[in-house]
C-alpha cells in the first residue's frame, strides 16, 4: 500500500509540475523535501509507520491537487484574499533582506500583530523565488502532517490505535481542513502548531523533556507570530492542566508541574512575551474593542449576524454566547445559502450536523474517564469557543473558524 501511494504521490506531483508550468516545479520540490522531515519524523516515533506515511502521502496529494487547482485558476481571492497581502508583505521583506529597502518599525520589532505569516512567506520565496503555489505547497504539507502530533495526543490520551487512526483519517480528509490547508493563509500552521502545542504538553504533564520543553516553547513562540489570542489561550490552556494535574497528585508530579510553569514563563519573559502582553491586552483585548471587531463584522458583509447585539458589556458579552455559540457549530444554515461561496459548504456541514451526536457522546465519555488526560484540549477547546461564540459576527468568518 504504502509503495503504490508514493507512486501516486510521484505521478501527482510531475502531473502538478507540468500543469503549472515553471512556478510548479520549484514547489513541488520544496514540498518534496519538506515532506521527507515528515517520514523522519514518523520514523523516530515509531508509531504505526505503515499507516502514517500511507496516510500522510494521501492527504497531502489531495491538497496538492486543490491548491495547484485553485492557483492555476486564479480562485485565490475567492476562498481567501488574505493570501495577496501574505504575498506582498512577504515579498516585501524579502526585499529588505537582499538590501532593496529598509524594513517597516513593525516589521523590525515585531510590532505588528500577525507579523509570522509574511516573514514565512519570505523565508520560502528566498528559496524558491516569489511563487504563490510554493506557500500554498508548504500549507498542504503542515495540513497533511498534522495527522502526526492528532495520532500521537489521541493514542497518549485514549490508549486505543482505532482511535488514534480514526482522530487521524478525519484530520487528513474533513473537507474544510483540506481547503484551508490548501491555500497560502495561516490556518494550516496554526492548526499544526496547536496540534504540536497539546502534544508536548500531553508529554510534560507525563515526565519532564528537554526535547518536549523545546518543542512547546518553539510552537507557543510560532502561534505568538501568526495569532497572538490563540498563544494566549492555549498558554493558559496549558499551565491550567499542568497546575491542576493530568496526572494521579503526588510530591513529585506537583514538584514537576511547578518546574515545567515556571521554566515557561522565565523562557517566554526571555522572548519579550509578557512584557508586550499588557499593550496587547490594551489594544485588543477590552470589550469594547471587541464590540467594535464584531460589529464590522456583522455590517461590512451580507453574511453577518447579530448587528443588534452590544458585548462593549460584561452582561452583554454573556448575552451573545447562545446566538453566537449556534452559529459557530452550526452555520451557515440552509436559508442562509444565497451564494456559490456558501453553497459549496453545505455538503460538508450536512456532514458536520450528521456527526455531532457523535462529538456530544465522546465527549461525555472523555469527561467521565479521561478528564484529566484530556484537561488542556478541554481547557483551550472550551475558551476558544466562548470567545469566538462573543466575537464573531460574520457567518463565512465563524464557519472558517
């Protein structure tokens, strides 16, 4: 199986190289190579090889074909126009590097909110050239490697291999995970670097690692970069589970957890971290600039919702979770369905509705008997939710999302 699937993987990629011409070649190289850290890696785990590499080399041959479909078509814009800023602001620094320009304030001290992406963008337009598809490339790989760190939390978690293949087939196939990982936004890393985030931590909660410190470390920083109110969450996420414990009290696993907290937050304090929280927070995090960011929302498209509702407010923010809530699980709806845009996710919310029985009965039974296991997920899943459920006014944005 796994022999055939790199032949078809082979054929796909010379079929993309000579569909999209000159800018194909050098991307599918690059996702080649990229692709090679990714079997070392399943290798050094040594974990259900067979399935993994069989499975990766499937899920990213589907998004190769949907992003090299989406390029050759020029449909860019249409599933995401944040992909042409990435693409001038990356070149941009590019430039700068090369000695063309001087780089932007924000730039330079990373000022700017969600800087990672475009010097992401610059760090491979410097090895292959400015080339759209290229950063498409390397999202369908993070897209199509996620599977690893999903297999690898559900196999710590659950202690059941068709568990962890099942966790893993949904994240290498779910429609919406392929689109988006397919495109040349961030959501491909920053849903791998979560995924990273719950696996390290999982490790610590079990033993201390340097290697694991690390690799936490390394992937909060990278969140920090492409969305700093997921860094915020999913570090607090973290040092909630190992405060509270994920595993059996004892001397010795509180004595652990204390030092893993505190190595953290000396290291982030290092990087500058704590000290730019407050401006952050300042600037972004009151109710009353989240008022604002909704209210655009819900006004700025024909697809916003709840252009009454005021969360400037503690009651009022607490107000919009129900609507909000509803719309972030459940839309669009079917009467909602006015354009080809939002058409062409019904297939897939009719299987996301078909499915969520199923999301209620697991997550019943990971409550009963693996809460503690399962704390960070719980804890970042649960305040990611609420602050989208406050946030979101705009029904394409919630279902992105």
């Amino acid at each position: 199986m796994n022999w055939i699937l790199g032949i078809f993987l082979g054929l796909g990629c010379l079929v993309i190289a000579v569909w999209v011409g000159g800018y194909g070649l050098s991307a599918v190289l690059l996702c080649l190579a990229l692709s090679g850290l990714f079997y070392l890696a399943v290798h050094l785990f040594n974990v259900d090889r067979k399935f993994l590499w069989a499975l990766y080399s499937a899920g990213l041959l589907v998004r190769l074909l949907v992003g090299a479909g989406t390029f050759v078509f020029k449909q860019q814009a249409f599933f995401g126009g944040d992909a042409f800023t990435y693409d001038t602001e990356g070149y941009a620094i590019l430039r700068a590097w090369q000695g063309y320009g001087p780089l932007s304030a924000a730039s330079v001290d990373g000022g700017g909110i969600f800087w990672g992406m475009p010097y992401l963008v610059a760090a491979i337009y410097a090895l292959v050239g400015r080339n759209l598809l290229a950063v498409q490339f390397v999202n369908a790989v993070a897209g199509a490697a996620t599977i690893l760190p999903i297999y690898l939390c559900t196999q710590h978690i659950f202690q059941n291999v068709r568990t962890a293949r099942l966790t893993a087939l949904l994240v290498a196939f779910f429609p919406s995970l392929i689109l988006w990982s397919s495109q040349g936004l961030k959501d491909a890393p920053i849903i791998f670097l979560l995924a990273v985030v719950m696996l390290a931590t999982l490790k610590l909660g079990e033993r201390l690692s340097v290697k694991y410190f690390a690799v936490l470390l390394a992937a909060l920083l990278g969140l920090l970069s492409l969305r700093f109110y997921i860094f915020y969450m999913v570090a607090a996420a973290a040092a909630g589970a190992f405060l509270i414990g994920m595993r059996p009290v004892s001397a010795q696993n509180l004595a652990r957890q204390f030092v893993i907290i505190v190595c953290v937050g000396l290291a982030l304090t290092q990087f500058g971290v704590l000290s730019r929280a407050g401006e952050q927070f300042q600037t972004y995090g009151s109710l009353d600039a989240v008022q604002r960011s909704r209210l655009d929302q819900a006004r700025s498209a024909e697809s916003g919702f709840g252009k009454d509702v005021d969360v400037s407010t503690t009651g009022g923010a607490l107000s919009a979770i129900p609507l909000g809530l509803v719309y972030l699980l459940f839309a669009p709806f079917p009467w909602q369905l006015t354009n080809l845009r939002q058409a062409i996710t019904l297939p897939e919310m009719l299987l996301w509705w078909s499915m969520f029985p199923l999301l209620v009965l697991g997550l019943w039974f990971t409550l009963k008997y693996r809460l503690r296991q399962a704390l960070p997920i719980l804890l970042f899943t649960t305040m990611l939710t609420l602050a989208y459920s406050i946030f979101q006014g705009n029904v394409g944005t919630a279902y992105r999302q």
